[in-house]
C-alpha cells in the first residue's frame, strides 16, 4: 500500500533545525538564570530540568486528535507544544522567580498562563505552565513544578493509562486528591522553614 506523503515527510518541514536551535537557546537562558539564582540562594533551585522536541508521530497523532490537517502548519502554529520544558525546583517561591525572570527577560512573546498551584485542577494536579513564541515563530510550553507535584503528576499520569484498576480507580483517584492536598501543604510548610534559614544568614 503507498503510504501518504506526511507519512514519510517530516511534519516540521525544514524547520527541524531551526526549532532545535530556539530549543538549545531556551535552554541556555534557563541555565543561566539557574545559575544566577544559585549565586544569590546558595543552593541550586532545580532539581531536575527535561527539554524536547516533540516526537514527529505524537505531533501527528495530536493533529488527528484535535480535528487538523497533518501539516506543518498545524504542527508549528496551531498546536502550541513542538518544545516542551519542564522545570522541577525544590521549593514553590523558585517557579515563581524562574517565571519571572523569563518574563522580564522580554527575550520572549508570553501567549498563555495557567497557574495550577493556587488553582489546583479538581483532581489536585498542580503545575504552572507557560506558552511562549521565540523569535515570533516557533512556541514552546514550559512546565513548572516542584518535587512532590512532580512525583504526584508522574503518578497521577500512570493511572490514566492503566486499565486494569477497575472498581478501585474512585478510591485511588480520591487518595491521589487526598495525597496532593497534603502535598501542597507540605510544599508550604518548606517554603517557610527555607525562608527562616535564609533569614539568619
């Protein structure tokens, strides 16, 4: 059977590079307001940090999947997550910093916030995600978190594709709302116990 043309091409085009290029460049402001913050905090403020291109077939199945043409088009303007970055710090206050001095940067078009730490999704996920344009042309999302959202996201995630949890999937996903309520709680009582450090420095 002849396969279709976007089956063999890539759904970037020629932009492959390029976006791999805006991708690298994020990456190396992150890493230098992360170095920034540590020189001021004494402690490095992320734990870990993921950056990616998003794969040609999950950018091709989320194209079907939300009723567009599997074009490059689609891929670069329509959907808004071909670089994806997730930044996991260990305390609440560094998303917020590391937030703002992207934004202060004024090196990138701001498209979109969500704030789900102070507003939590009902299921108790927390996360603060940013769409960003650079250079006008290729979008990014950067996720934002802690640890312990990390860890419950991570678990939350391997609960949606399990199948076989049955006609536990009410009390495991009423415990994971319990789990992250305590987290969120937890998360606080540390932001507070680092800032009195600080404060007898």
């Amino acid at each position: 059977m002849e396969q279709k043309k976007w089956e063999t091409e890539s759904i970037y085009g020629s932009n492959r590079p390029l976006l791999e290029k805006a991708c690298e460049a994020l990456s190396e402001h992150i890493a230098r307001i992360r170095q920034n913050m540590t020189e001021k905090l004494g402690m490095d403020p992320v734990e870990h940090y993921l950056t990616r291109i998003k794969s040609e077939e999950s950018m091709r199945e989320k194209c079907v999947r939300k009723g567009l043409p599997v074009t490059t088009e689609s891929a670069l303007q329509k959907i808004r997550d071909a670089i994806g970055v997730r930044i996991v710090c260990a305390f609440v206050d560094d998303v917020y910093e590391i937030r703002d001095q992207l934004f202060a940067s004024g090196k990138y078009e701001f498209i979109e916030e969500k704030d789900y730490i102070r507003h939590a999704k009902p299921n108790g996920y927390r996360s603060y995600h940013i769409i960003i344009r650079i250079d006008g042309k290729y979008y990014a999302e950067i996720q934002l978190r802690t640890i312990s959202m990390d860890t419950w996201a991570a678990l939350e995630h391997h609960l949606k594709y399990k199948k076989e949890v049955g006609a536990r999937t009410e009390l495991i996903v009423n415990e994971l709302k319990r789990c992250a309520d305590e987290l969120a709680s937890t998360d606080l009582s540390m932001q507070t116990i680092r800032d009195m450090i600080l404060e007898t420095d």
